[in-house]
C-alpha cells in the first residue's frame, strides 16, 4: 500500500525538529493546491499516519514547504532578517501511488538536504 511521509533533522542542535510546520500542496500545472499543514511531533514526523495513506494517494506532482527560519527562531536561534533559509520547498512527483515515498529534510539555519528515503 502506498504512502507519503516525511521526517525532520535538526543539524544546528542534533536533535528531531519538533514543532516545525510542514505544509503538504499538489502542483497541477501552473495551479498549487494546499492539502494540509501540519505540527511536526517530538520525533521531527507526522502524528495520525502518513502525509498521504493509500486512500489518498495519486499520481502527480508535490511540495512539501518546510518552516525552517521559524522553527529556529522558536528554538532562539537570533536569524538575520531576512533569514538566509525562510522556507524550504521540496518539489517531487510520485510515478507509482502503490510505492512509498519518503521525503526526509535535515536543516540548519545556513544549509539543508534531503533525499528520498525508505
């Protein structure tokens, strides 16, 4: 069964990055629809299940917007204004909607990766 799930690394102090907002949009041409914004848990991931279960999961075109100057600014990280990193957008497609996609972040204030996880 397919899903979509994300988790959160806090590079800056080593820990999960619990409290981050994470907003979830699919991308139809020119078009961006918001689906959900959500409170990352205590783990630096999703409470209540996957991003996008089985039941809602589709062919097509993503982004996740991630909340990094925000989230650092609530931990008192003292950020320029404007931040160097405010938001991080991550734009991805999902081919196969029975696969898992997994879309990890690690972020600091000054830099972020991801890849698509397991």
């Amino acid at each position: 069964m397919g899903h979509l799930s994300t988790h959160v690394l806090d590079i800056m102090h080593g820990c999960p990055a619990a409290g981050m907002s994470v907003t979830l949009q699919r991308i139809s041409g020119t078009d961006v629809h918001s689906l959900r914004t959500l409170t990352l848990n205590a783990d630096g991931r999703t409470d209540g299940g996957p991003l996008l279960d089985a039941q809602t999961m589709a062919a097509g075109r993503y982004r996740l917007v991630f909340a990094v100057a925000a989230y650092f600014r609530s931990k008192g990280v003292a950020l320029p204004d404007p931040p160097f990193i405010d938001e991080v957008p991550i734009d991805f497609g999902i081919a196969d909607p029975d696969g898992h996609y997994h879309v990890p972040l690690l972020a600091s204030p000054w830099t972020y990766s991801t890849y698509r996880g397991s």
